[in-house]
C-alpha cells in the first residue's frame, strides 16, 4: 500500500478505526489506551498513516475532531493532567449515610475481608518501576497481580527515589524493582542509575529491567519512534549515546530509539504476558497455598462480624 504524506485513505476512516481499536482494547483488558499507542498501531500494524511526528500530530487533531462531531470523547487516556477538586456542596442524610457504610461494611466482610493477600508471607516484593506513567497497561497488570507501580518519568527526582527507597527498606525483605523503560541510551542505563541511589538512600534492591530490550525489539518488529520527532535527534545527544550506540553495534540493531509505547500498542497481549510471567516466577505458590489455610476461620468470624451489623441495622430501623 502507498503511503502519502500524511495517511492513506481519509481522516474519517482513519478516526473510526482508531476508535474501533481503542474500543476493543478497552473491552478486552478494560483500560483506555493513549493516543501515542494507537499512533503505533495506526502507522505500523495497519498502515493507516506515515510512521512520523507529523502523522501523530495530525492524527492527534483529527481523532479530537472526529470524536466530538460523533460524541465519542470519553476513549482516551490522559494522565499528564489532573483535575483536583475540593468543591464539596452535599448536605448528607447522616442515619442514611450511616447506614450505607454499614451495609457496604457487611458486603465486603463477607466478599473480600476473609481472603489472605497474595503476597501475604512472600518471602520477595516485587514492585514495577515504569519510566512512563501512561502506559496504562502496566496499571491493569499490577492491580491483577496485587504489585506496587512507581511510574518513575525517567530517572525521577531525588525526592520520589528517595521516599521509593525508604519504602524498600523499611521491612527486611528481597526487594526486586522490575524496570520497563524506553529503548534509548538513558533507559539503557537507568537500572544502574536506580540501583546505585537506592543503596545510597538506605534501601537494598535488585533491578531488572524486562522492557524494552534488544531481543523484544528484533522478535517483535518493534517501530522506532518517528525520525521527524523532535526528542529523536534529543536522544542522540545524549551524553550517554557513545555507549548506547557501540551497544546496539553488539546486536546488530541501528542505534535507534524505541518507545515502551509501541510495544504496548503493538503487542498489548504479549506486553502483558511479559509482565505477568516475570512477576509470577517470583511468586513463592507453596507459600500461598499453606497461608491460605488460614480463609476458612477468617470467613467464619467476617460472617459473625457481619450478622451483627445487620442485626444493629434493624433495630435502628
């Protein structure tokens, strides 16, 4: 298929499938995708448009166009900015209000209260430091296997580093820090970055970054991002590039960067298997096993605790 400047086709058809993708991805791992991974998607598993800054900003444009001509703005994630609202004008019913907490209270006593963590009496805590906080996959993943997320934003402030190490080493535990980073001479070298301050904040920790790495890009045709992107040529100046292009040379890839966005909207499934299998293999499942031993007591005295409530309920009533 011939490429034009821009897109093949026409912007209209181009937004709807967009949108049909971002729905799919939503129904199948009940996330909202950004508009960086559907850019990849777009540009180089379909062909929809160029594989260029120019395409993105134009795709950016022209998905905001179509989706508030065919109100369908609520698709998208958008986590570089935040609203914070203390605006509060509801004047509660209290007995009413009261008596909601309770009956939420008995539900999840009976539903949720009675069950043993996952890594309850793990002898290992895994934690997911992520360089880009939108990558909402990671998100998605983390809650599943019940992992703390640290959405670091490159090699973070001396602040967050600091209080993310005070954390690892408050209990005396195997601390493993699983590392997903762009594929560009900073992210070749932030896990030694990140091993390096968290010894020097007080805090003992194994990193290991699992994406993206030179396999993943070669096994799965990962795209670089787009040459016209002015961080492109940013990256290459990097005083850490020398090293990162003698790399790359090792493995007989162009020193070219390559963004955790396109592999986790290329390849949501195997991004997400990725993950979850790594995670999983420092899970300790004979631990779990015997520690769940302990629900069925616990289920007995939450249905206790439970019956009580509602008793209270209807002599409140």
């Amino acid at each position: 298929m011939k490429k034009t400047l821009v897109l093949v086709g026409n912007w209209e058809t181009v937004c709807k499938k967009v949108y049909e993708r971002a729905q799919e991805l939503i129904s199948k791992y009940r996330i909202k995708p950004t508009l960086r991974s559907l850019f990849y998607w777009a540009a180089d598993a379909e062909g929809l448009i160029v594989h260029s800054q120019v395409a993105y900003k134009k795709l950016s444009e022209n998905f905001r166009k179509w989706r508030e001509k065919h109100g369908c703005l609520d698709i998208l994630e958008d986590r570089t900015r935040k609203i914070v609202r203390y605006d509060n004008r509801e004047l509660k019913d209290l007995k009413a209000t009261v008596r909601r907490s309770i009956q939420r209270l008995v539900k999840w006593l009976r539903e949720e209260s009675w069950k043993v963590p996952r890594w309850y009496g793990q002898v290992t805590h895994v934690e997911l430091w992520v360089e880009k906080e939108t990558i909402t996959l990671v998100d998605l993943i983390a809650r599943e296997l019940q992992v703390d997320v640290f959405p670091t934003r490159g090699f973070s402030s001396a602040t967050k580093l600091f209080e993310a190490a005070q954390y690892l080493g408050k209990h005396q535990r195997l601390n493993i820090v699983l590392i997903l980073t762009d594929w560009d001479p900073s992210g070749w070298q932030i896990a030694k970055t990140y091993e390096e301050k968290a010894k020097q904040y007080g805090a003992s920790a194994y990193f290991e970054v699992i994406a993206v790495l030179p396999e993943q890009i070669e096994k799965y045709e990962l795209p670089t991002i787009p040459p016209d992107d002015p961080s492109f040529k940013r990256i290459l100046r990097d005083s850490r590039a020398k090293a990162w292009v003698e790399y790359c040379a090792t493995w007989g890839l162009d020193p070219k960067p390559v963004e955790l966005d396109a592999f986790a909207g290329l390849r949501p499934q195997e991004f997400k298997d990725l993950i979850a299998e790594k995670v999983d293999s420092l899970f300790d499942k004979k631990t779990h096993d015997e520690v769940k031993k302990l629900e069925p007591k616990r289920k007995q005295e939450a249905e206790e605790l439970a019956t009580k409530l509602e008793e209270l309920l209807k002599q409140s009533k």
